[in-house]
C-alpha cells in the first residue's frame, strides 16, 4: 500500500518541475505565446493548491483509498489528454484538471499512513514521504531535461506528461487490491461539508497563487498586489468564518483542535519556511547554472542529484540516531541550511563552476532541509488523532505547496532583479545575482531556526 501511494505521490511532484523543462519545446511545437507557457507551467501549480484542503475533506467523506484512487484516475487521463493535445489552451485545460487530480489524490497519503500504521512504522512512512518530495523535485528537471533530449519516436515534448499513463495504470490495477476501501465515517458520524469555508479558502488561496506564479512573468503589475491583499482580507475572513462556525458546533473546514495540537503552529511555520528555501534555492540556482553557465537542462538537473539523495537518506534514517539529539534536529537543520546555502553562493561567485567545495556545500544543504523538514512533519502528525488525520493531512500539505510557490516568486524575483540592475547577462554577473539570493535564503532559513526556538520557549 506505502509503494502505491508514495509513487503516485511521485509522480504528483515529478509534474510539477516536469513541464518546466519542455516549456521551449512545447512553445515551438505548438506556437504558444509566453502567455500560454506561463498557464500551461502554472495551470497545475494552482488547481492542485486551490484544491488540497478540498480532496483532503473528501478523502473523510468516502473513504480515503477510494479518493486516493478516484484522484489517480483522473490524474492518469488527465495526463493522457495532455499528451495528446493539439493546442496550448486544450494543454492548459488538462493541466488544470490534472492538477485537480493531484489534489484529490495526494491528501490521502498522509491520512492513509495515519490510519495504517503505529509508532515507530508511523515514522518510517513518513520519512519515507518526505524523501520522496524531496527526490521528486529534484527528479523532474531531470526526468524532463532526458525526455525531451530523447525525442522518443519524434514525439518531442510529449513524453513528459504521456509517462504517468502507464505508471497510473499499473497504480490503479495494483491499488484497487491493497488500499482499504473504508476508513468513510458513518452518516451520522460524518462532519457536514463545511461549502462556505471551502469557498473563502479556494478564493483565498487562488488569489494568493495566482500572482506568486504569474506576476514574475507579468512584471508585477497593479493586479498582482491588488491579488495579494484580497488574499489576505480572505484569509481573514475565513478564519473568522471558521472560528464562529466552531463556537455554534458546526463542522469548521479544519478542526480546532488539530490547529491547538501542540506544535502544530510551529510545525506549519517550520514547514512554510523549510520549503519555501527548498523551493527558492534550486529555482535561483537552475536559473543560474542555464542562463549564467549555460549548461543544458539534464546538466543542471543531474548538478541537484547530490541534495536530492542526502534529502532522502536523512529523511529515512534521522529516527535511527540517538534519541537525545532528535529534539535538536529541526532547529539544526535550518543552521546547516543555511551555512550551506551560502556556501554554495560564496562557492559559484566569480562566474566558476565551484570546485569541490560546492559538492560539499550540496551535500550539506540535502542534509540541513532533510533534517529540517522530516523531524518537523513527523513531530506534527506524531500526536495528531486518526479521525483529525484528513485536517492535518489537507493543512500540511497546503502549507507545503504554499511554501514552495512563496520560495520561487520571493526568491526567483530577488535573482532576477539584481541580476537586471547589475546589467550585463554574463556567468560573473548571474554568479553576483545568485551570491546575493543565497544569502537571503540563509536569512531566511536562520529565521526558521530562531523563530522555532521562540515559539516553543512561549
């Protein structure tokens, strides 16, 4: 059951770094604009957002083996229709509903894993599932850069999204004999499905996505920020919404109770900051080592696979050391975050290639996000009741995709500023660029050190 769904949680991540690479090549093929590019990346970045908390709830409702499979369905036909399209706006529609099928299907990893398995398993699984976010970001820009440099039977760009046809298959066939078909509450047990929170939060997040993904491109403009602070007012009225829902003992959207968990407000700070730096780094550092160095997509892909493996390796093992220093771990792993990640800048500056030092400052930077991230998330579910695992699962899961869309517009933006104020676009000038985005990325995972000691010291 943990191999279905972990790899289907593959997949899921693996298409939202996939497309990137073949964005040139499906823009050529079929005569894009940039436009068309930006919603064909970002169409399923912001359906599968909009949508967790959604496919978490419904999950609680029917069951969630039967959601998890329900979702994969539509993920593998989905991905089918994107394969085959004839146009960008056939394209872009299908990512949007691909989107939604990650979103309906990746909540229930988390909730399945809560409800199959007990302590020291518990943990495993979800080192195991972190392992897997991490291997699967990196794995896309390589994955990626392979098939489209293939060109498989002259098909170009269309094996990115065709190769999770028959990997669904195989998931659908197999996960149709081993995932539990209950785990739905009982009519009278079921908590109504709360329409007015699902519409403030799905208002709420698209206005906060849209832009995060979109105003780079755009320059900016007025609506971005404009978007940005509707978010913010909905955000607002939705916890008012929620909070006034519970005190009339309705059924809020996510339950009080798992947001009083003991640290689960420091969890979602953690996780928000950890993937936020997670997701600015290899974005900052892809534009650096393609457009500054000018290595190919595979060769930027494959420079991540050291980070990647030492995410992985930490995410399943770091429950195997001694117990007196795994209350450390976390606020460790942002310190070693960040001494790595400016390591990393201080390695590449001056336009090289970085030598040997910045093999060891990969390694370190796998190391510090593993170590800050699997501890975090393990911790926050540790305590978290079966029948509260569809609200935590939804939040979690959330709060991850939401960090990752932060990390690249905040940190993407600030790379590509200084690298426009400093004027000519050559390997020493992108390598100033970056020197300066990896510092701010080392701030900001310092913060997360800092602030979780505060937090937890109140």
């Amino acid at each position: 059951m943990l191999a279905v769904v972990l790899t289907a949680q593959f997949m899921a991540v693996l298409d939202v770094f996939i497309a990137n690479v073949a964005a040139p090549t499906i823009g050529s093929a079929l005569h894009a604009s940039g436009a068309d590019l930006q919603l064909v990346i970002a169409g399923y970045t912001v359906s599968y957002s909009v949508l967790l908390i959604t496919g978490a709830r419904l999950g609680d409702r029917i069951g969630h083996g039967r959601a998890h499979l329900a979702g994969l369905a539509l993920f593998t036909v989905a991905s089918l229709a994107c394969g085959l399209a004839q146009g960008a706006t056939e394209l872009i529609v299908f990512r949007l509903v691909q989107g939604a099928g990650s979103a309906l299907m990746i909540p229930q990893v988390l909730s399945l894993i809560q409800r199959s398995f007990t302590g020291e398993a518990r943990a495993r699984a979800i080192g195991a599932y972190s392992a897997v976010l991490a291997v699967g970001a990196a794995a896309g820009q390589v994955v990626g850069g392979v098939l489209v440099s293939a060109d498989l039977l002259g098909t170009g760009w269309r094996p990115v999204f065709l190769v999770n046809v028959p990997v669904g298959v195989v998931l659908l066939a197999v996960g149709a004999r081993v995932l539990p078909r209950g785990g739905a509450r009982e009519p009278e047990q079921a908590r109504a499905l709360d329409l007015p929170g699902l519409v403030l939060l799905g208002a709420a997040v698209s206005l906060f996505t849209v832009p995060l993904v979109l105003g780079q491109e755009e320059g900016w403009p007025l609506w971005a920020w404009l978007s940005l602070a509707a978010a913010a007012v909905l955000f607002a009225v939705f916890t008012g919404h929620e909070s006034r829902l519970a005190r009339r003992g309705g059924a809020p959207l996510i339950a009080p109770r798992v947001l009083r968990h003991p640290g689960m407000g420091l969890a979602v700070l953690r996780i928000l900051a950890v993937m936020a730096v997670n997701a600015g780094f290899l974005f900052a550092l892809t534009l650096h080592l393609q457009g500054g160095l000018g290595y190919s997509a595979l060769r930027a892909g494959l420079t991540f696979a050291p980070t990647a493996a030492v995410f992985g390796a930490v995410g399943l093992t770091w429950r195997k050391w001694p117990i007196a220093v795994q209350r450390l771990l976390a606020p460790a792993g942002f310190v070693l975050t960040a001494v790595a990640v400016a390591g990393v800048g201080l390695a590449l500056r001056g336009g090289g290639s970085g030598g040997a030092w910045l093999h060891v400052a990969f390694v370190a930077a796998g190391a510090g996000i593993g170590l800050a991230f699997s501890p975090t998330l393990t911790g926050a579910l540790a305590g978290v009741r079966p029948e509260d695992a569809a609200d935590a699962s939804g939040l979690l899961a959330t709060v991850t995709q939401l960090g990752q869309l932060t990390g690249v517009a905040a940190f993407g933006t600030l790379f590509l500023n200084r690298l426009e104020s400093l004027g000519a676009r050559e390997a020493y000038t992108s390598a100033e660029a970056l020197l300066t985005c990896m510092f701010a990325l080392a701030a900001t995972a310092a913060l997360g050190a800092v602030s979780g000691l505060v937090l937890r010291r109140r």
